[in-house]
C-alpha cells in the first residue's frame, strides 16, 4: 500500500526535494505539494530586479514544471491549519488532505498583525513582490522598516534604480536597532554609512509605533512621512503552527529537532525560516541555512519512510553574506572579512545565477 507525503510550501528545502525527485523516484510513495502559486521567488535576487538587472522570469521558479517533472501533484492552494493527530491539512477552502508524513517549507512573514490592515506592505508571500516594488522605486518618498539585511539591500537598490531612472526623492529606512543587528557593530557602522553615501536616510533605534497613509510616528515622537511602507522587520512564524496547536517559539515558529522532525511528532518535518531548531534557537532566519538543510531533509524524508535511521542537520558556523549595494557593487562579510566591491556582486551574481538554474 502507497504512503502519502504532503509537502507544504515551496520554499528552498523543497524545491530541493523537486529537484532530486526528477532523477530518483520513491517506490510507494505519493508525493503532493500544497503552494498557493505557482511560481516560487527567489529572495536573494529581489535587489537585483529592483535595481532592473533581472527579469521577473531571471527570479522565479515555474512549481508547476519542476512538479510535473519531478511526478509531484501540485495542488494550488494555502493550508490553514494541520490535524496532526488525525494526520490531516486543512486548507483555506475547506479542502482536506490526509497524508501519512508531512513537511513544511513555507518561510516566515514580517508584517505584524497589528500593522495588516494598515498602509504597509510586505515582500510576503514573495509572488506579490514584483507588483509591489514597481510601484514603490517609482514613489518620491519610499520607507522600509527594518535595518537588517533585506531592507538595507533593498533600499540600495531602490535608490539605486531611481538615480539611474532620474526619478526624484530619498529612500528611508528606520529601525529598531542598529543597522545590520545580528553583524558585529563594525560591520554595522560601515552599512551605515554605505546606505548614507548612496544617499539612503536612516533613523536608528527607533520603533515604529503607528502607520498612517502620509507618515508613521515612532516611539521617540517622529513623523516620517512616505510614500509608500514595505515592513522588512524581524521575522515571525507563520499563524497555522500556533493555530494548530503546535509546539512553537516566542515568535511563533515551529520547534524542530536536528533531524527536522518536529518537537512532538516524527512524522511532521520543517526546514528553512519556518522553523526555529531547538538545538541552535539563536540561527538566523537566512536562505543560506534553508539551502544546506535541503539535503538532510531529502535524506531524511527518505529514511523515515523507508524505516531507517535519520540524518542530524548541523548549520556552518560562519555562513557568507553578500549584499547588493547597486551599480553591480556588492558587500560582502564572512565572519571577520568584509569587502565592498564590484567582485563581490559578481560572485553574488554567479551564486544566485547557479541556484536558479538547478531548477529551470
């Protein structure tokens, strides 16, 4: 008798386990993917196609080939909550699936409860970025909320685009910390001041405490006024752990094992920015994780079903991080080294352009 494997979302990990799926089938073993759309895009090239160096298709990858390819079902739409003891998902419309091992790759959001029914946006789910970040470079007056890798690299590159463009007005950027929060300080001063020389404005440790459609107002009394917000704070989990009464950190990501497996359930599996690992809370919630654990997951999804022992997932101590600066200029860190060059976006370039293409 066949097993059924759902795999819920299309994240890194995932499209990892698509990809290997073209070139060794499981025997007895239905596979299911559950994504609303179906493209998947790819985070670390969203600078590049804001700044205008990549095209929608250069950033997406097309769900529907790499599932047909791989004899995946791809079933078009958004689970809402899981029935773990039932062995079920529930998806937005009602629908049902029941399955005998499940894994989650659906990323986290940024946007705050609190803030979706005001004038700030988000760059989640990723297949709504496109629309949103032409409308936004064009804006005199464009604010990102959040200092941290994305929101710095995406106002460079907004800022970048409207100089090439001749389009008048600043990028601003505030936020609650430093810039660049998890880096060490000096790694923070030197974006700073890149962000400033590109002529980025930035409020550092200030909160934004309401959103308004002309400006937000900060705990320390500011009105920044804008024309257009794109919420690039800290990451939080998404609401269908909690709702389904899942073990979860403070911000609401599912607590995982080192073999992936959840806390409570072996038969329930998460990678990437989803989930927080219980042996290593403190890991960032970074593609670069997402992409190394894609093998252990195969592996073990593998092994799982087929009764065998699985594999621990140990994350790099020192992972490497470029980011695009604008005029094909990159900043790169890894661990005490720093460099910002025209070098270093080339190997960004290379890297994304390499991971793209595993899956065309």
């Amino acid at each position: 008798m066949s097993k059924r494997l759902l795999l819920v979302g299309a994240g890194h990990a995932h499209l990892e386990i698509l990809n290997r799926l073209r070139n060794e089938s499981w025997r007895q073993v239905d596979v299911c993917m559950i994504t609303p759309s179906p493209y998947q895009y790819y985070s670390g090239m969203f600078s590049g196609y804001t700044e205008g160096l990549y095209s929608e298709e250069d950033i997406r990858v097309d769900i529907r080939q790499l599932a047909n390819a791989a004899n995946v079902h791809w079933i078009p739409k958004k689970a809402a909550f899981i029935k773990p003891q039932q062995k079920k998902i529930v998806c937005e419309d009602g629908s049902v699936y029941p399955f005998d091992v499940v894994s989650f790759d659906i990323g986290s959001k940024s946007l705050p409860l609190s803030f979706e029914d005001s004038a700030a946006r988000t760059i989640k789910p990723n297949y709504e970025f496109t629309d949103q970040i032409r409308t936004l470079r064009e804006t005199t007056k464009p604010l990102i909320v959040g200092g941290g890798a994305a929101g710095t690299e995406l106002a460079m590159s907004i800022q970048a685009y409207k100089d090439k463009h001749k389009i008048p007005g600043q990028v601003r950027v505030i936020t609650s910390d430093r810039i660049l929060a998890d880096g060490p300080k000096w790694v923070s001063a030197r974006l700073k001041k890149l962000l400033e020389k590109k002529g980025v404005r930035v409020w550092q440790n200030e909160h934004v405490e309401e959103v308004f459609e002309e400006f937000v107002k900060t705990d320390n009394g500011n009105r920044v006024r804008h024309t257009g917000v794109l919420w690039l704070g800290g990451a939080i989990g998404d609401p269908i752990f909690e709702k389904s009464s899942l073990a979860i950190d403070e911000r609401s990501f599912a607590l995982v094992r080192s073999t992936l497996q959840f806390r409570d359930y072996d038969y329930i599996f998460g990678a990437g920015d989803c989930v927080t690992m219980i042996d290593y809370p403190s890991l960032p919630k970074s593609g670069v994780y997402a992409v190394r654990q894609g093998p252990v997951l195969w592996q073990n999804l593998k092994s799982y079903l087929s009764g065998l022992p699985l594999d621990s997932f140990v994350p790099q101590k020192n992972a490497l991080y470029i980011l695009s600066t604008g005029g094909k200029k990159g900043f790169l860190v890894y661990g005490p080294v720093s460099s910002h060059n025209k070098k270093a976006w080339q190997l960004k370039n290379k890297i994304d352009r390499e991971f793209m293409a595993k899956y065309k």
